[in-house]
C-alpha cells in the first residue's frame, strides 16, 4: 500500500513537470485543487495554512527552479510522512510518529529558510531600487516606465519579479492597483511594500510624490546598518541548528540499523522517553529556526 502510495506522487510530480515545463496543462491532471478545494470549504484556518504555503512558495523563488504550487508541496509532505513513519515504525508507533511530524516539517523550515534568504537579497536592493525609479521617474513621469527601466539595474530576483509583472501589466486589462498588489505579493520586505504603496496612492490620487521619495530615502538610508546586521546574525544561526538537525538524525538513522539498539530503545520506557525527547528537540530546533528568520 505504502509502495503504491509513493510511486502515485512520484508519478504525479514527474507529470506535472512535464505538462508546467511544456505549457500544457489538461484540466484532469489538475484534480487536485479541486479536492482541495472541497477539503478546505469554509475552514479558515486550514485556508490560511494554504494560503501561507503559497505565498511563502512565491517568496522563496524556489518556482523558478521547480514548477511547485501549495497543492504539490502538501503531497510532497504527505509522501515524506508515510514514507518516515514507516522507517521508524521500527522504533514503536509514538516515536515513529513524532519522527514523522519531524520529517514532515524539514520543508517547510527549508522553503521558510529559502524565502528569507531571497526576501533578504530583495531587501539589500532597497536603496539602489529607490534612487534609480527616482530619477528616471523625475524625468518620465510615469510609474511603470520608470519601475521598468529601474529593473534594469537592479539585480536578481528583483529584476525577474519586475520585468514579470510589467510584461503583464503591459499585455492584459489589469489596474495599477493590481499590477501593484502583484509586486507585493512577492516581496515581503516592509520599506519596500510602503513604497508600493505610496505609488499606489499617488497613482489613485495623485499629489507630491518626490516628496514622499525623497522621506522613503531617509528613513531606508536609517534602516540598511541595522537590517544588515540582523540578517547576517539570524543566517549563521540558522545554519548551526540545520547542521546540529542533521548530526541527529544521521545518528538516529545509524542506531535504527543496530537491532539490539532498536530493542532496547522500543521496549523499554527509558528508550521511549530518549526518542520521543529527542524528535521534540528536532521539531523545537525547526520551529526555531522558523521564528529566528521571521521576517518583518
């Protein structure tokens, strides 16, 4: 059953690829998010979990290496978990599952890492991003000219979410309110997200937007010491507790092959509690890992 289980998303994922990298997409291989749709319903809380996955997934940039959407990711988790809990099963039931919740949050602490090391390079972008859309909107005028033409010195991923979104904005119907709200979808990053917003009210309204340039400078100019020192602090810890996760579970794959260990371990109370203490630590270190790289 479990085999057929695994080989099912193996498959699915393989298709999936397949049909995103080729821009083909019949409607059954999506099936899917209907179901997902039906599970959800009018459970908000699991429609914020999703929808959480799907914007971190965005602001990772991970969807530029791998076509991967909530939906897929959700499977993948649910693969890692059956395939964990049968690997530990060996060690009794109540550590084969705190082993497997374990498992299953390793890709959310990954995608989580994976989104602050990108918002965090969009971040250091702030400043060179302002000063170019400032002057070539002193001399255009128009905001999406001047957002396009300061994509063009800037770097990656910032450039790619900016030249996307013109393209876009260019090609269909779609509002400077939209094509603003799309930009931040993608970008978390507090200075930047006031900035769209800003030119969202001066293209709404109208007034004196070199004015507000000109205080969105000072005040980003303030922040960049500060900011630049939290990231570089938050990504060595990081990094420390990821290597510590894997020591431990090398360590615990290495025991699970040592049959008297596995006894000993499954049949005694003492060997419970060590295991079952021991997945508590991993998910608290991951759970850590996540709170240390919250971003603002």
């Amino acid at each position: 059953m479990t085999n057929a289980v695994l080989l099912f998303i193996a498959i699915y994922f393989l298709l999936d690829i397949k049909l995103n990298g080729s821009r083909v997409k019949r409607f059954y291989f999506r099936e899917y998010e209907k179901v997902l749709k039906k599970v959800l319903g009018n459970n908000g809380f699991l429609k914020r979990r999703y929808e959480d996955i799907q914007k971190a997934i965005l602001r990772s940039g991970i969807k530029n290496y791998i076509p991967l959407d909530a939906g897929a990711f959700i499977c993948l988790c649910m693969g890692l978990f059956i395939l964990a809990f049968f690997f530990f099963m060996k060690l009794g039931i109540l550590a084969a599952l705190m082993y497997a919740a374990a498992t299953i949050y390793v890709p959310f602490a990954v995608l989580s890492f994976m989104t602050v090391l990108n918002q965090r390079k969009i971040k250091g972008m702030y400043l060179n991003f302002l000063n170019t859309f400032s002057g070539f909107f002193n001399i255009e005028g128009n905001m999406v000219n001047s957002i396009k033409s300061a994509a063009e010195y800037v770097g990656e991923p910032l450039r790619s979410i900016l030249r996307r979104h013109v393209t876009v904005y260019e090609r269909s119907m779609k509002s400077m309110e939209e094509f603003l709200d799309g930009i931040m979808s993608e970008i978390s990053d507090r200075e930047f997200r006031k900035f769209f917003k800003f030119a969202g009210l001066h293209a709404k309204y109208g007034g004196n937007f070199q004015k507000a340039l000109a205080k969105l400078r000072e005040q980003g100019e303030k922040l960049a010491g500060a900011e630049s020192q939290k990231g570089a602090g938050a990504a060595v810890s990081t990094m420390i507790i990821l290597v510590m996760i894997v020591i431990n579970l090398m360590m615990i794959v290495n025991i699970s092959g040592d049959t008297e260990a596995v006894y000993i371990l499954k049949n005694t109370l003492t060997g419970q509690m060590i295991l079952v203490s021991n997945a508590a630590a991993i998910i608290f270190a991951l759970f850590m890992i996540k709170n240390i790289n919250a971003l603002d």
